[in-house]
C-alpha cells in the first residue's frame, strides 16, 4: 500500500541511516532518491572522518543529545559489519588564557553532555598524551574516534537494500506533488508516489524542501572548506586529533590535525564561502547558485557581520604558509615543507533570513513530508540518531 511505501531523498548518511531505520524498525517499503550514481559523494564522503563526542554542544540541544546518542550506535554499527572504529583521542588546546577561560566553558558543557572521561591537562600532562603539541593547556577526550564514512554509507546502502528498500541513483528529483493518497517524486519520465516522504538533501536540503512546499525555512550558503596533509613519513606528529579551542562567535572549529583510518593525516580546514554547491574546487562556479546565495537577505548580513573573518580565511585559503602558521601555534615543529595540498569538503551552512547561523539541527514537517533543513557537523557522528528521530516524527 502506498501509505506503507516511504521516500528518501538523499543517499549520504542521514537518508540511508533514515532509510534503513524506515525499513528495519517499522517494516516499511523504502524508496531511496539520490541524484548521483553513488551514495556518499558530498558531504558525507568529504569530511574529516572523526567521530565526535560531544564536547561543543550546547546542552538539551538536538547536536547534544544526538551526538551522544550517535556515537554509541554508530560504533555498534561498525562492530556488526567489521568496519574500523577507532578511538584515537583528541586534545582541545588552549594557547593563551582567554582559551583557557573558554576551554573551561567547554570542559563544563563536555560534562553536562555526558561525555565519558574528558580530563583536564596541564602543560606537563599535555605532552605526555602529545608529546609535539604545546599549549597552557588542554582538554583531552580520549573517546573521540575515526572511521571511514564513505565505508559506513556502503553499509548503510546494503543494509537498506536487505530490508527490501530500493536504491534510485542518477537523477535528480525535479518535482514534488501532494496526491489524493500521498506524495508523487518526479525525476525524469519516472514518477513514484509514497506515503510520505523525508528530504536529507544536504547541500541541496533548502531547494527540495522547496519543491515540497516548505518555503519557511533556512536557506543554504555553502563554505568549502580547504585541507592540507602530512607529507609521509611525518605522520608520527600526532598520536591523535589535536584542535585549537574554537571561537564561540563563529561556527567553524578552526584548524585542526585529524588522523585518518588510512594513515594519513590531515591539517585544516579553513572555511571559505564557495561559489557553488557542490564546489569543491576554487574554479568551480555555478552562476545560478552563486545569485541565489548572494539573493538571500540573511547572506548579507551574514557577511556584514563576519567580514573579517572572511577575509582572513580568504587569505588563508591561498597560502600554505598559513595553514601551517595557524597549526604551528600549537604543532611549533611543523613546516610548510610537511604539507601538500589535499582534497576539500563543502559544509552546508543554514542561514536564517535575518542573518542568523543556523547552530542546531533543525527539521521541520509539513503534512506527509519531513525535511532535515540544517545537518552540519555533527550530522556523520549522530547520523544513526538523527534517523530514530525523523522515524518518530513521521505519522
């Protein structure tokens, strides 16, 4: 029956997660809608591969109480199907003492969230867990993990199909209607109809939100950010993830050195506004988008506010030199001869129209469809969590 019939939109690891909630726990028949012809191929398969703990949150807030939820589901996922989980640990470092007033805030919030075993480390303490880092001192979470997302994503995808759910790739959904017994998904000549339907189109999350009829919400900016890696044989700077304290003013973390599963290790990213969606590298522009980004009242306010910022992370964006100025406040043995360029991720940003960052998840309903309008970081950590959620939600 169609009322039993459920639509995703989105193939990164909020609608497959969704998805195969959907199928497993209410025995639904799931429809996956992806315009490409893999899962996994923005922001899910462009990110750093960390699992957070919850350390930044605010508490009582979705981020918070997924994010903690999340992480164990997610590392009892990766235990039933063999996928690497591994708990390197992180160290928040403060450089100067007003990070060190700010890292008390977030030890007190690293407490509220619950996480497990978050220490606070002095000088002395701080180079015996790494022994390169410098700093007067520091907050070590020593469950913070990593793990290969796009890894997850393949598994997400076979669980979805083993619970009798369908995987439709290659083609954008370019319509979205309301019917008399429930909702049609145009794309192409195809047309499927669903009882109702969950939008996780990330990047693309505000324009199919749209097409459903929710025209309320947030608008999309996208901010690629740009990485840097190790050369090999210098991976050994680092025994785990190593991050400045961030600036509560501004919703990016700041550059950080991130191991990944494969060994390298990664130095970035800064946060520069992109000039397309899906623009992962500078040249990359698509006019339309880039209008409606500019269209947007809450983009010029945005930009009012943090302009500075902006420019900053623009400079930055052209130099080496400044990537490994920014680490060496922390990393003083590192050298712009340690660092070759490496592949960029684009974050998709939620602007409200008065100019407002978009801080929580926030989804939103309208009749039998449930869009995800703001998923950023933490959404890969909480994924598992963010799915039990819409699940609940849906009628």
């Amino acid at each position: 029956m169609t009322s039993q019939r459920i639509g995703v939109i989105g193939a990164g690891l909020v609608g497959l997660a969704t998805a195969r909630r959907l199928a497993q726990a209410r025995g639904a028949e799931v429809v996956v809608f992806e315009k490409e012809t893999d899962v996994a191929l923005h922001q899910s398969g462009h990110n750093s591969g960390v699992v957070h703990s919850g350390l930044y949150y605010q508490p009582g807030s979705l981020k918070a109480t997924l994010c903690r939820r999340g992480v164990g589901l997610l590392r009892e996922f990766c235990a039933e199907h063999g996928l690497e989980y591994r708990e390197l640990g992180k160290v928040v470092v403060a450089r100067d003492e007003l990070e060190v007033a700010r890292l008390r805030d977030l030890q007190q919030r690293a407490e509220a969230n619950g996480v497990p075993r978050v220490r606070w480390l002095d000088e002395a303490a701080l180079r015996e867990i790494e022994p390169n880092v410098r700093g007067k001192a520091a907050l070590h979470s020593p469950t913070t993990a990593i793990v290969d997302y796009r890894a997850v994503a393949r598994a997400l995808a076979d669980d979805v199909l083993a619970a009798g759910g369908k995987l439709l790739l290659g083609e954008a959904v370019t319509r979205i209607e309301r019917t008399s017994d429930g909702v049609a998904v145009h794309r192409g000549q195809d047309r499927q109809v669903v009882g109702s339907l969950v939008i996780c189109a990330g990047l693309q999350s505000d324009g199919v939100a749209r097409l459903a009829g929710d025209d309320d919400g947030p608008a999309i900016i996208a901010f690629r950010g740009e990485y840097h890696r190790l050369v090999p044989g210098r991976e050994n700077l680092v025994r785990g993830l190593v991050y400045p304290v961030p600036d509560p003013a501004y919703p990016f973390l700041g550059v950080h050195i991130t191991p990944r599963v494969d060994g390298t290790v990664d130095v970035g990213p800064n946060a520069v506004f992109s000039l397309a969606r899906e623009g992962y590298r500078r040249r990359d522009l698509v006019p339309r988008e880039l209008w409606q980004a500019l269209a947007w009242p809450g983009t010029r306010k945005l930009f009012r506010q943090h302009w500075r910022m902006g420019v900053r992370e623009m400079r930055g964006s052209l130099s080496r030199r400044a990537f490994t100025a920014a680490a060496r406040e922390y990393l003083p043995g590192l050298t712009t001869a340690d660092l070759v360029r490496a592949p960029a991720g684009v974050r998709a940003q939620a602007v409200d129209r008065d100019g407002s960052l978009v801080d929580d998840f926030r989804i939103s309903s309208l009749g039998p469809v449930t869009a995800v309008r703001n998923a950023p970081s933490p959404a890969a950590t909480s994924s598992l969590a963010i799915a039990e959620h819409v699940a609940r939600q849906l009628p």
